[in-house]
C-alpha cells in the first residue's frame, strides 16, 4: 500500500515539476517565471521526497527526505522573494499586462 501511494506521490510531483518548467518557457516576464518555477518545483520536488519516504519508511534515506522536505519548503520561497525584490530594485520592468505592482506602491 505504501509503494502505490508514493508511487502517486511520485508522478504528481513529476507533473508538478514539469508544469514548472513549462512556466519557465511560456511566461513573459521574470516575475511571473520566477512564480511558477517556485511554487510548482517547490511542490513537486516535496511531493517526490514525500514519495520517497513512503517507499523507504523511517529509515535514514526516509529521515533525510522529510528533512530536505522541510528545508525546500522554508528556503525556497524566501530565495524567490529576495530574488524578485532585486529585481525590482535593479529595474527590471514587469510586464506591460501587469495588473498592479505592489513593489512601486510601497515605495511611495
């Protein structure tokens, strides 16, 4: 029972990740490409090692994939947030259908 659910895990976070990618191809911008490949590769990379450590269990690989889990999930985020900032900062102009910039309002 353990191996189909994370053979599950497994192939929703290959979907996760390859969805990733594809927003790297497809948008138009740097912030929104940086919004998808943080949120889809953040998810799909979790869901493997979630994947992984119901097929290995509470062994020293399962630990270590619950502890890579944790570390994703609390680093990656944080980098894309630094990383758009900067970007900002640096000039880099959002695209011209952009909704709103919060960055901009801020500053005033």
């Amino acid at each position: 029972m353990n191996e189909i659910a994370g053979l599950i895990f497994i192939v929703i976070g290959i979907a996760f990740n390859f969805f990733g990618c594809l927003g790297l191809v497809r948008f138009p911008d740097v912030y929104n490409r940086l919004h998808s490949s943080i949120k889809c590769v953040t998810l799909g990379t979790s869901s493997i090692l979630f994947g992984l450590f119901l097929f290995k269990g509470f062994s020293p690989t399962g630990i270590k994939a619950l502890l890579c889990i944790i570390f994703l999930v609390l680093t990656a985020p944080v980098s894309a947030h630094a990383l758009a900032r900067s970007a900002h900062k640096s000039g880099i102009k959002l695209w011209e259908k952009s909704a709103c910039d919060k960055y901009a309002e801020d500053q005033k």
